[in-house]
C-alpha cells in the first residue's frame, strides 16, 4: 500500500491530491447528511413551535414542508435574499409568533390535504404529475 502511494505521489502528485480532496470533502458531507437526518428524525424535533432564533429553513425541515409553502406563509416573496429569523418575519408583518405558527400549522394541514404532500420533494412546486 505505502509502496503504491509513493509511487502514485512521484508519478500523478496532481491526481491523488484531487483524489484526497475529493475524499476529504466526501466524508464531510456524509457525516454532514447523516447529522441532519438524524437530527430531523427525531421526534423531538418535528413540529415544533416556533423560536425567534429559527430560519424558514429550519421551520420548514421541521414542518415537512416545501420552500414555496414557507415563503407564501411568511411572505417572503420581496426579501431580496436577506436572511431573516422568525423573530423578524412575525415583527415585520405584525404578529405574534403564535399567530404564525398557526398559519405555518394551517398550512401543513391544507399542504397535506392536497393528497400529494408525501411524494413532493422540497422545494418542489406541485404535485407528481405536474
């Protein structure tokens, strides 16, 4: 083994340098993707209420819900890219976080009742035959 890496280092440095790297970067987003599917399959962390310190992001991982959805409930639409928190988003319309998360609440409700909730991946506007 030791005698082939040295042998591929003199001979392709370039090539086993991107190869490490590309090795190095799978193992970080693996140990990424797992840590997030774990986290998000965690009872504990499904439905919660909403925090000041969440992102539509978090929220909508933690609701199952697409990217449109969350943007059309929190009216997101003309927020030139800024990232805000829940906090912010429920002051700048002018409710409580309580009043939005039972519009996020009503959402996954009217999300689900479209039959297609399950087989729609996020981020994804309609259903399966759309």
């Amino acid at each position: 083994m030791r005698k082939a890496l040295r042998y591929f280092w003199k001979e392709q440095p370039i090539a086993l340098s991107v190869f490490a790297l590309a090795l190095v970067l799978l193992v970080f987003f693996g140990i990424r993707f797992v840590d997030r599917f774990m986290y998000f399959h965690d009872p504990a962390h499904r439905n919660q209420a909403l925090e000041p310190w969440m992102t539509p992001r978090y929220v909508g991982m933690s609701y199952k819900l697409p990217r449109d959805v969350i943007f059309d409930v929190m009216d997101l639409e003309n927020t030139e890219g800024r990232r805000m928190r829940v906090g912010e988003i429920a002051d700048r319309m002018g409710i409580s976080l309580a009043e939005l998360e039972a519009r996020v609440r009503k959402a996954k409700i009217a999300f689900l009742a479209q039959g297609d909730g399950a087989k729609r991946p996020l981020g994804q506007k309609g259903g399966p035959d759309k």
